[in-house]
C-alpha cells in the first residue's frame, strides 16, 4: 500500500522543475539523472546556493531514491527539506515522473568551489518488473565565488538579499548616576542567511564605562526550505564616574543580492550625561586630637638619613640603571613576548583545544565555528595537506562519519542529538592520523604541533 500511495502521489503531482539553468544530465535505460544549482555557475562569498539533483524515469518508481548528506571544503551544507518534490514533466512527448531534491550551500572562501559527484541510489521497473537497486553519480560541479571589490576593505559582511536590524535599550539614557547600568541589546535578522554567519558585533566603551558583553546567540528557522539566520547580541554599560561620554557608533556591513551592492546599517553614537550617585557622601577630615610635634619629626628624618645615606644612594644608582635598560630593551622583549602569545593564541593547536571545549559543551553553533577556525589555520601551517588527503584520512580515522552525523542532527533536524564525546574522540583521532600522515618532516615548530592534548 506504501508504494502504491508513493507512485500516486508522484503522477498525481503538478507538472514543472524549478527555475535553474540544468548543469549535468546523465542518462541509463529508463532514468535520467539531472544536477543544477542557482546561481548558476558565479556566486557572492557567502551567498545562499542551491544545488537541484532531480531523477525522472518514463516508468516508475519501485525503490525511493536515497540522497546522501553533503559535505564540501570551505563551505557550508545543508540539506533543509526531509523529502523530495515529487512533479512529472513531458519530454519529446512522453511523460516521466519525476523526484527533486535539493541543497543549500553557503560558501565561505572566495575561488572555485568543487561540488563533487552525488551518488543517488534508486530502483524503477523494467519491462513492468522492479529492476535492482543501483547507483547513478552527478558529474562534478564549478562555482566561482567571488569577493566584490566595494567588499575588500570590510572586515565582514553578509551575503542577503534583506537585512533588519533592531536596536533596544533597557531605559532611557537620562538621569544617570554613577553606579547604574545600561544594558543594549542588538538583533540582525536576514533572508537566505544562517544566524551562525552573521558579523559579530564590535561593541566599544570609553574609559569610566565598564563593558560586559553577553554570550551571541544565533538561531535559524526554515520555512517550506527557505532559511531566515538570527543573531542576538547583548552587552552592559555600567557607569564608574561621572562625565559626559560617548559610546561610538555600529556599523553593520551586507551585500544586498537584489541589487549587487554593499550597504551598510548604522547604529548612531549615543551621548549622554553621567551624575555623581545619590549615595555618594561628602567626607570631612576634621583636626586632629593630638598637635604634631613637626620639629621632632623633621629631626627624625634628618638622623634616619644620616645614617641610610649611603644605601639610599646605591638604591637610587640601581634603579637609575634599571630604568634605563628597561627603556633601552624593555619595548623590544615586551613586543616578543607579545609576539609569541599572539601566536600561541592563533596557533593550530590552540584553535583545536578550543574546537574541543566546545564539542565538549556542546554548543553546536561554537563547535562549527571553530572547526573551520581550526581547519584554516590548520592549512596554513601545513599546506601540504590538500583536500583529498584530508579527505582520506577524515574517512580512515572515522571522522568523516562522526561529522556527517553531527551536521545531520544540527542542520538536518536529525533525531536524538548528537554525541558529544564520539565527536570529541572522533576529532582527536583525525588529529593524529594527520600528524601521522605528516611525519617527522611536518611536525616542526611551523607545523602541526604535537604537544598538548595529543602528548602522551
């Protein structure tokens, strides 16, 4: 009775294919297989794209195609519907029942990004009896993405064809005294767009203002496929003097898609007045009970320095010579120290501690941030690691599938979570078959780094 229903529902659907150019058909026996995306072939840094895989038979379905999860390098992929569009269509007259579905990507690096071949398993009848189960695979895909030239000099932007910002205050910033606090709060809400991409806020204060900022939070909702990505942003002004101040103003840059030009969503500076606090007191220093003796306590001093003279001048010699090093070679250590915390900062083994405490607390949002944080630090200390060997040992360490499963619970509304200590072990292991597969040659200081989490 299933497959009945099923075949139903597909010749009974409506007629049409969607609006983009096809790039690949591939054709066997009774089926045709074709792979489209929109746009087609050029794309923005960060703009929403959809690849459309359809399989259509002149017969009919004895087998539901089965689509793979995507996964490509330097981008994000999703697959947004639970089921195919099921439409049938009429070529060179003869009517072929037809399945669509489709993927959003979202790239993240500007050059060409390779779609590789989505293999698609299905069965249909052959001479009205089920054939077996087989494999049709889509050709390889291009897409260039592109960086606008008005994009350069911004640090980020997002790629939407609507951007809405929304601003709120926690009170009026009117009679304030020291001592109170203000809390803003910030809200990017955009169209074809998830809430994780959206630029981080850069919220400044000026001295005598202490900033507290809140944890971002970023959600996504998706409607008939189509995503809308938020992004909370919350931080606390709390006033420690009293003073005019000024809080500088946001900007928030975006690349309009409808028009093809970068716009820009300004949050005005905010002046305000700062009072002294209700409960601020005058403190008054009254005369002492007891009259100082100021002859007696000049003699003092004047013995005590006759008899420490001499120390006195060695202490000052000494600090003299400290003060001068100090101004001589202090700037240059200071600036290597700096240097060197700076690196260990944005090293590739700190940038993996932090992908693992975030696996760890599961914020799934943090944990996809920073494994492409990590992932491109990892290629710039070892760029001898191209994407088919990453691939391949992804695939032998067993990250490969931890990782498919982990984005099918986030973006795939997968059943039951995901587990958080199969993706920390997973992750590890990829760590190290990647030093492995580096060898002595590759584990320098300039490379992947083998202490750490990975020591003993």
């Amino acid at each position: 009775m299933r497959a009945v229903l099923f075949f139903a529902l597909l010749w009974l659907a409506p007629t049409g294919s969607n609006a983009a150019t096809p790039e690949a058909l591939v054709e066997e026996g009774h089926v045709r297989l074709r792979v489209s995306t929109e746009p087609a072939r050029q794309v923005v840094l960060g703009q929403q794209t959809r690849i459309f895989v359809e399989i259509l038979t002149d017969s009919w379905f004895t087998k539901a195609p089965r689509y793979p999860e995507l996964s490509l390098e330097g981008a994000v992929a999703l697959m947004p519907e639970q089921l195919g569009t099921n439409f049938t269509e009429r070529i060179d007259g003869t009517t072929f029942a037809a399945q669509r579905r489709s993927y959003v990507v979202y790239p993240q690096r500007a050059g060409k990004l390779e779609i590789p071949p989505i293999p698609v398993r299905l069965g249909v009848a052959v001479d009205a009896k089920p054939s077996e189960v087989f494999t049709l695979t889509t050709p390889p895909l291009k897409l260039q993405v592109v960086l606008p030239a008005e994009a350069e000099e911004v640090e980020s932007f997002v790629t939407t064809p609507r951007l809405d910002v929304e601003e709120t205050w926690d009170r009026a910033l009117e009679e304030l005294r020291v001592g109170d606090a203000l809390k803003r709060t910030v809200r990017l809400t955009a169209d074809q767009a998830l809430g994780m991409l959206l630029p981080a806020l850069d919220f400044e204060a000026p001295p005598g203002i202490a900033l507290y900022r809140d944890q971002p939070r970023a959600t996504d909702r998706v409607n008939r496929g189509q995503y809308r990505g938020e992004r909370l942003e919350a931080a606390t002004y709390v006033l420690q003097r009293t003073g005019e101040f000024t809080l500088p103003e946001l900007r928030i840059h975006w690349w309009n898609t409808e028009t093809g030009t970068l716009e820009t969503e300004t949050l005005e500076a905010r002046t305000f007045e700062v009072a002294a606090s209700d409960r601020e007191e005058a403190v008054v220093i009254g005369p002492s009970r007891r009259e100082t003796d100021w002859r007696g306590l000049l003699a003092g001093v004047r013995d005590w320095l006759r008899g420490h003279g001499g120390a006195l001048l060695v202490a000052a010699l000494a600090a003299a010579l400290a003060l001068a090093g100090l101004r001589r070679y202090g700037p240059a250590r200071l600036e290597r120290l700096r240097r060197r915390r700076r690196e260990r900062r944005e090293s590739e083994e700190a940038r993996f501690r932090e992908l693992q405490r975030e696996a760890r607390s599961g914020d799934a949002d943090a944990v996809v941030r920073c494994y492409w944080s990590w992932r491109d630090r990892l290629h710039e200390e070892s760029p001898e690691l191209g994407a088919g060997r990453l691939r391949a040992v992804a695939e032998a360490s067993g990250f490969r599938e931890a990782w498919d499963r982990f984005e099918h619970a986030r973006y795939g509304g997968g059943e039951g979570g995901w587990d958080r200590r199969a993706l920390r072990s997973s992750l590890d292991a990829f760590r190290r078959s990647l030093l492995s597969a580096l060898g002595p040659a590759g584990r320098g200081a300039d490379s992947l780094n083998p202490r750490g989490i990975l020591r003993g």
